[in-house]
C-alpha cells in the first residue's frame, strides 16, 4: 500500500485510526475461550465491527508471540483474513525487529513475503544495516522507533549530544538518509506532547505512527495540534481503550462505538486543519 | 542456569564458545531436506557432535521466525531438545526485543516460560521498563545490546554526549542500575576491537556475549585480551564458521572439528589469563 492510497483512506473515511490488534488470551470474553481458535474468532469479530472506523491494524506480535506456534497461526489467519477481506486496510505488524543485515533479511521476509503485513516497526539501534533490508521491497514501510510513548523512552532517546541535538532528533535525521517518506514513518508517542512539535521540525513530511492515546495518557487534540500536516501524517494507534471496551458479549459493538467516537473526533480534527 | 554455574562449565571443558544456531533453510546439505523437519534434524545433529567443546547455544529468532509457524516448531523443538538432553547448556535466545513494559512482559512469558530458555537479547533503545519485565524470573538472564558488531554500530552507538559519554557506555551504566552480573548480561562484538577496554572499564564484572568473531572478521585474541576476566567473563558465539563448515554429508563432523579447533584456542587463553 503506498502513500497516496493511505491518504486516500484517510480522506475517505475521516479517520487516521489505527486499531492496536494487543489481544490477549487472558483478557479476552470468556465465551470466546470455546472456540477452536479463540485469539483469531476476537481478531476477526473486532475487525468487523471497526473496519468503517478505521484506516489501519496494527497486531503487536509479543501477545502472539506469548502463546507460541498457535498465536502464530492465529496472527497469520488475522492478516490473512485482513488482506482478503479488507484490502484498503494498511496492515502493521508490530514487532519492534532489528539485527545485523543477514538477519534483517530474514526478518523482513518472515514479516512481508510469508506474512504480508504492508509495513513493520523496527528498532534503530544498530543502524543503517539493520534497517535497511527492511526498505528493499517495493510497496511496504519500515516504521522506526523514535519517539516512544513509555517512561523509559527518557533514559536513552533524550540524550543530548555536543551539539544539543538529541538522540530521537539524530535518528530523525540519520534515518531520513536511509529512506523516503514513501517507504519511511515514524514511532512517536502520544504521551511526549509538545515534542512533537520538534519531530515535525525534523521530519515535516513523515508518516508518524502515534501510540499512547488513551491507556497510556496521551491527548489527540495534542497530537493532532502538534503532528498534523496537509495530507494528515497520522496514523494514531488505540488498542486497549477499542478491543477491550467490554468484556461481554457484546465486546465488538462497544469496540465499534469507541472506535466510531475516535473517528468521530478525528474527522472534526481534519476538517479543523484543513486536511479534509 | 547461574552465575557459578556458567563459569563451573567454562572451567571444567576450557571452552567459553557458543554456537549460533542460525540455522537458514537455503543453506542446509540437501539431504536433510528428505526430513520431516529439516531445520531440527540439522540442528540435533549439530548440537550432538558440538555439545562437547561448547558451553551455550544461541538460536536467532530470525531464522525460525523467516520460516513461519514450520519454524517456530523447529525451535521449540531445538530448545526443548537441549533442556531434555543438554542440561549443563545455557541456551539463548537471540531475539532483540524490547516493547512498553506490558508488552515486554509478554515477550518474558513466550521465551522464559513457554520456551524455557535461560537468556533473551534485549535492544535498549525503548528503557527501563522495555528491559525490567525480563529481570523479574529468578535464573534468568538479559543479554541487552551495547556495541553491536556490525557496520551500522556507528550510526548511534558511538555517539557523544556533552560530557565525552558514547551512547553504548551510557547504556551499559544505566542498566547496571537495574540489574547486576547475576541477570544482566552485555552483548559487545568482536569487530569492536579496542573498544573491549572501554567496555570493562564501565563493566568490569558482566559477563559479555560476543558475536562476530569468525564470519563478521572479529579476532578471538583481541577479545580475550581486552576482555577475559579472572572469572573468564566472556561468551564468544560462532556461527556461520561452525554450522556451516561443510555442506555435505559430514556437516556434523566438520562443524565439531571447527567447534573443537575453537575450543582448543580458548583453553590456551582461559590458561594463558590465569582462569583456569
């Protein structure tokens, strides 16, 4: 999927809704729990119900990861039945990878050949061979860690070289080098405020991917006022606040009108800035 | 696996070798492909005849993961194999992850419970709270990344803050302050030379994992003599020159013909430095 048809979608629906697929065995309806594959028969109820809301999913796969080969199959039948079934839906595979380049590769395979999510996070630490084999294919996104949303994102990201310049600043820079604003977004969390302002001052035309609205505390008002550009360059994730707005039965309808009420606000958002 | 146990089996086979597991489907000897499951025969092969001259084993999660749910069942398999037949082994998970703190929880749950390895490579860039849900099972360890042996390394890893602090020292200070040499592990590689003294003069006691002697051209002399400490200190991973030394039908015994040519020279410096 590439920048155009993202925007498009964005235009279309009035939304720049990321929907975060953190399902959880644990936290999940008790009454799914019968099913042959209880992870996968949320996944596909809570896509359903939110679809018109939203542009994006982005599964993390650590809630995959934690029940082994069946949250594996349960992840692949996710985007599987995402591609199949909503195809204008930009498919994120959360993962947070990044190694030295022969494994990259390997990653990027598993993630958009086998899989064939349209863009995965990585993380920048070990540089420019670690993310690039992510960016050699055509039509799929790396999305870098720069800015995160959680309290620990101030032990290294915020340090200030010889020439003030911090490090998410650094990254921002550097990994503009590596990559487009074609194949090339952004992780800045919802929770950093008027920082965003400085992202924006070092990447004013990047795709950001914006978690931490909501559970984690941060504002959409702020990000938007903040963040927003002409053609939008948001993508603001909710997962807990959406998938887990109920646990009855009645969990998909509550995660379609917290996602509608997103929307909702979202599109006041575009209009208000001129995007739409 | 402890502390003193690790340096029990270091003394007691005069090896501080690990071998990498990075075990890539295009790149097993073609016989192997007959097998129900190519990637655990190669690998139970592999670790028959090298068990003797090593004392850890490192898969990287790449590998599998490149092969979908085939390859996760691939290295289930492989780490239950080792725990079942291999006690005295310290197996690692080379998987460098690191998400917000719940999320890293997860990522804790699905290789220290699920999987039962003893360590996990974790990426620092996200904090504390990325790194501390690892910390909290007794006998396990974080293998956090500090100097990384690739090319990419310098992208951020050598960057300088006001006080004349490079980015891979703050993080092996910072970490020290959440956990200790008894949980908390250094990944630091062989290509970085000179740099190992550096490294010890901030960890003088950590154990340090190093990748890249071999393939990626590191020196395992330079790396004993900067970084070998009274308790040895060091974990030296091998790969790609161990489990691909031969492409045939003696693969096994060529791969424990170089794992034990390795050995050899790690005896020599364990006694050269007065370890053993």
């Amino acid at each position: 999927m590439n920048r155009e048809q993202i925007i498009e979608q964005i235009k279309k629906k009035g939304s720049f809704l990321c929907v975060g697929l953190d399902t959880d065995i644990k936290k999940i309806p008790e009454h799914l729990l019968n099913e042959e594959d209880p992870i996968f028969a949320f996944n596909k109820a809570i896509i359903d119900a939110t679809a018109p809301y939203c542009v994006a999913y982005k599964p993390n796969t650590a809630f995959y990861e934690s029940l082994g080969v069946d949250g594996w199959k349960a992840l692949d039948r996710t985007v599987r039945y995402l591609r199949e079934n909503y195809s204008d839906q930009f498919i994120i595979a959360d993962a947070k990878r990044g190694d030295i380049g022969n494994t990259s590769s390997l990653y990027a395979r598993a993630f958009f050949e086998n899989m064939g999510v349209d863009a995965i996070t990585v993380a920048p630490y070990m540089g420019f061979d670690s993310v690039k084999p992510f960016m050699e294919y055509d039509g799929k996104w790396v999305i870098l860690l720069a800015l995160t949303s959680n309290p620990g994102s101030h032990d290294f990201q915020f340090r200030t070289d010889m020439t003030g310049t911090r490090l998410f600043e650094q990254v921002l820079e550097t990994a503009q080098k590596w990559g487009t604003p074609d194949n090339l977004m952004f992780v800045v969390g919802a929770t950093q405020g008027a920082m965003f302002a400085e992202v924006r001052r070092v990447a004013p035309s990047s795709f950001l991917l914006v978690p931490g609205v909501g559970a984690q505390g941060g504002s959409l008002e702020d990000v938007a006022k903040w963040g927003i550009t002409h053609e939008c360059g948001l993508l603001v994730n909710s997962s807990r606040g959406i998938i887990y707005a109920s646990k009855g039965e009645d969990f998909a309808e509550a995660a379609a009108a917290e996602a509608r009420k997103l929307r909702d606000h979202m599109t006041i958002l575009l209009s208000t800035y001129g995007v739409i």
